[in-house]
C-alpha cells in the first residue's frame, strides 16, 4: 500500500489515527462520541455531522476542509 491514496473519511480518520497512537475510545472521549461511534465511522457504517467533524480534525491536528470535503459536507 506505498502509493495508495486515501480516499475515504473512514480511511483518514483511521490513518490520522494510527499515527497520533491515539486508540478508539481516546479519540471518542476526546470529541464526545463512544469509541463504538468511531468505529462505525472508520468502518464507513456511519456519517458523522459537520459539527463531529470539526472536533475530528482539532483532535487528530489534521485540516478541517479536507476532512469535510471528504465526508461530502
């Protein structure tokens, strides 16, 4: 996987992730979701609001319009 691009929320959230060494349930306390809401986002099951999306990119430092452009908002 060198060269493949992230194409997905759930695949950026995931990715942010992994890198912060930040697990599930610290990344949902740290925006006021469960740890099963994240899952559920990074498994593409669900869709988060602008709003979850907003505190997403503050929590994993990543850009706010890049994670909404890719969330379709």
């Amino acid at each position: 996987m060198a060269s493949s691009k992230t194409t997905t929320l759930a695949d950026k959230i995931k990715e942010l992730r992994a890198e912060k060494r930040i697990g599930i349930r610290e990344l949902g306390r740290m925006v006021d979701v469960s740890g099963m809401h994240i899952s559920n986002l990074e498994k593409g099951k669900s869709a988060p609001s602008p709003e979850l999306v907003r505190k997403l990119a503050a929590a994993l430092e990543a850009d706010v319009d890049e994670l909404l452009h890719l969330a379709d908002l």
